[in-house]
C-alpha cells in the first residue's frame, strides 16, 4: 500500500510530464496512455484522467472506502518544443526500465522545464528564414525570390517574438505575419524587381502554417478526444484565419496603390524541376525542425523524408490525380516510414512526421484562393474551390500520416492491452505495457499484484 505522499507525489509527477507532452503537440491518446502506463508502474492502477486541450486531471481512489486524491493542472504554454517532447518521452522510457526511480525522475523533469535551450534564438529565427527559402526554392523561385522570402521571414519571426512579449493572442500575431509577407512582395513589386512575388507571399503562408497544429488535432478527433479536437480546430481555425486576413489585406493595399502582385501558376512547376522541389522540401523540413528544437540527429532522416513524399505526392499529381489524394498518399508513406526511423534515431514519431509533411501544407492553395477572392475579374466561386481545396489538403496530411503509423506498428498482445481504452497509434511514448514473467514457486505473492511482474520500456519498432 503506497504511503499518500508517494500517491500525491506519483500524481503529480504523471500531471507534469502529460502537461510537457500536450504543449509540446502531442495528441491526447499518447498524452493519456503516457500518462496511464507511468502511473500504473508506480503502484497506481487504474486511475481516472481526464484530458482537455486546457487542463488535465488526475484521480485515483484505492478502494471504496477511501477517500478519492484528485489533483489538475491548466496548461499554460503552447509552443512546438521537440527537444522537451524527446526528452520526456526517454525519461518515460527510462521509468518504465527502472532505470530511474521515482524522485529521480521528478528532479530530472524538473531540470528538464526549468532549463533553456541550447541553440541560441537567433538561429531558430535564422532556421525559419532558411525554411521560407526551401519553400520558395520548391516551388521554383529565382535566387532574389528566395532572397527575399529568406528575408520576409527573418522579418514575420522578429516582429511575431516582439508581439509575444506583448502577450498578444496569436491571432494577431498571424495577422501581422501575413501583413508583413504581403508588404514585402508589394514594395517587390512596385520597385518593378524581375521577381514573381507571389512566391514570395506563398512561401511566408507555409512558415505561418507550420505552427499551426492541423496533426494533433485530427489526431484527437480521429481517436475519439472530441472536446480536446474541438479546441485544436479552433485554434487552427483562429490562426488560419489571421493568415487570411494579414494577407488580403495586404493585396487589397497593392490593388489600391496599382501594384499588381501576380498569381502563381502551378504549371510552371512540374516533373522537369522534381529534383529542384525536392530539394527544397528537404530544406524547408530540416530547417523547421531545427527551428523547433528537433534532436540534430534527426534533421538529415527528416530532410530525406521530406524529399521522398515530394517526389511521391508530386510523381502522382502528374498523373492527373486530385491534389488532396496525391498529398494524402504521400503523407501515408511518411507516416509509415517515421516509425522504423524515430525507432533508430530514439526520437517519437511525431518529430519525424510533422516536419516531413510541412513542405506539403497547402500555401499555394491559400494564396491562389485569397488572390481570386480580391480580384473584382475573377469568379468569386473559384477563389471559395481554391480555400476549400486548402483545407482538404490540411485533412489530407493529418489523416495520411495517421493511417500510416496504423498500418506501421505492430500490434502484439501488450500493445492491445495497453491500447485497449484507447483509439489510435501512438506518436509519443512506448507501445508496450507492463510484461508479465510466470509465477516463481516457493515465493508468495504480494497483495494487489502479479509475482515476478517486470516492467520495461520498449523502443518504436
């Protein structure tokens, strides 16, 4: 029987590392189940835990007659932390090995939350700008046309960080970076640069995007966490939005000073230049997760991961396939591979699959939608099919990448037990629950538990 400082210890240790993994991006099926494994390891079996996209809750009650002991937590920061979202999930590893125990692994958390980052701020801001430039060398811009992608996003980051210290809501922030990209493709172009600016706004629309978590969210609503994915959505929907209107308003500015911004035509970019796109893809991955604190171990894998669903997403749209299956194709293969590779680099998934699939967000069909919806020539409906086919490319990756690690991992019987109550794969923590050894004689069993119970962490794959 645990002493109720061990349980309160136990609760609040398991509260903490679920609030790491759910700022961090992770869905709330691994959140729970992390959750669930760490705390059944620790002597607390079967507790009750509550999810949500804001709080977290934990009870546990040892028998009837007991009183309940409930502890919450609200989840105050929301930023992409790979390095965070690494370290805890070896940490949970580590636990389940009884390679550390329980002080051991709460002191260890709290180095892990209380400590900065390595990398300096000024190369993340560094590694956003080389994002925008892969994405702009993607999809075939001139060296000024990378140039000054490289330099709007420099710019969007500066001005989103100051805007933060502010405490602005990230809305706002959206909308200034979209205003910003816009800007710099107007002044672009009124200073008549032999560019395509609309490049330049397109590649600015995939870093703005990049933050947006469309993957946890479909996640969530895929394994059954209804009011956790009603929240993601909305959050998305919000930050998509300011994106929309950061960069209407700028095109509706450029319409009333004249200054023609252009259109993109997808046709200039085809199968003659796939090396060049997946080149691009490869850089634009690598340097968001390098931007978000991925493992550098992982970067060259997420690079090449990238590469490859480029040239599979853009080989199958070259046989006239609709642009949302190509996408979903390609992010399928992705989620699939990410599993045997976060296994050898020890990283979860979710670091290998949400930067792969970033150079395929839908910016161009963003673009293309806001610049036929401001155009008083165009039908307004094509400008609608263009925003429509954004968002169904968005649902396209996040289900793609799911479906993959479905098929990916493999389901044995510990892996049932432990996913027994939940709904989908995991992109964060282990597969395998507790593994059980047979009874040795000669030695009675212990009140609550099996004898010879060994618990241990096992890697993805």
């Amino acid at each position: 029987m645990l002493e109720p400082k061990e349980v309160n210890l136990t609760i609040d240790l398991c509260l903490r590392i679920g609030e790491v993994l759910l700022s961090s991006g992770a869905g709330a099926a691994d959140v729970t189940a992390s959750m669930q494994v760490v705390a059944r390891h620790l002597g607390l079996r079967n507790p009750d835990l509550d999810v949500t996209f804001t709080h977290l809750s934990m009870s546990w009650q040892a028998s009837p007659e007991d009183q309940p002991v409930t502890h919450s937590r609200l989840i105050t920061r929301r930023e992409i932390d790979y390095a965070d979202l690494t370290a805890v999930d070896h940490l949970v590893r580590d636990l389940l090995a009884d390679r550390v125990d329980l002080r051991e692994a709460r002191a260890r958390l709290a180095r892990l939350v209380s400590s900065g980052h390595r990398t300096p701020r000024w190369q993340v801001t560094i590694a956003w700008g080389v994002m925008s430039a892969g994405v702009a060398t993607q999809l075939g811009g001139a060296p000024l046309v990378v140039l000054l992608a490289f330099v709007a996003a420099i710019a969007i980051d500066r001005l989103q960080q100051l805007m933060a210290r502010r405490r602005l809501p990230a809305f706002y922030r959206q909308v200034a970076g979209g205003a910003i990209a816009t800007v710099i493709a107007v002044a672009a172009a009124a200073a008549h640069l032999p560019v395509d600016t609309s490049l330049v706004v397109t590649a600015n629309i995939v870093m703005l995007l990049a933050g947006v978590g469309f993957m946890g969210a479909i996640q969530d609503a895929l394994t059954g966490f209804y009011v956790t994915a009603g929240a993601r959505i909305t959050e998305a929907l919000l930050a998509t939005a300011g994106i929309i209107a950061g960069i209407s308003g700028g095109l509706s500015v450029a319409r009333v000073v004249g200054v023609d911004v252009g259109r993109f035509d997808p046709a200039a970019v085809g199968l003659k230049s796939l090396g060049l796109m997946a080149f691009g893809g490869a850089v634009c991955a690598a340097a968001f997760g390098f931007a978000t604190y991925a493992p550098h171990r992982a970067l060259a894998p997420i690079g090449l991961v990238a590469a490859t669903a480029m040239v599979i997403s853009q080989s199958i749209a070259a046989q006239r396939v609709g642009g949302p299956w190509s996408v979903a194709l390609a992010a399928l293969v992705v989620g699939m591979v990410s599993w045997s590779v976060s296994g050898r680099l020890r990283v979860p998934p979710l670091v290998i699959v949400v930067p792969a699939v970033v150079p395929l967000l839908p910016g161009l069909s963003i673009y293309r939608g806001l610049a036929l919806l401001s155009d008083d020539a165009a039908i307004p409906s094509e400008g609608l099919l263009e925003m429509v086919t954004a968002a169904s490319i968005a649902i396209a990756l996040a289900s793609g990448v799911i479906l993959g690690e479905y098929i990916a991992q493999p389901l044995k019987r510990e892996a049932r037990r432990l996913e027994s109550r939940l709904a989908g794969p995991r992109l964060v923590g282990p597969l395998r629950g507790p593994r059980r050894r047979p009874r040795r004689t000669g030695r009675p069993d212990l009140p609550g538990s099996s004898a010879g119970e060994v618990r241990e962490a096992s890697e993805p794959g």
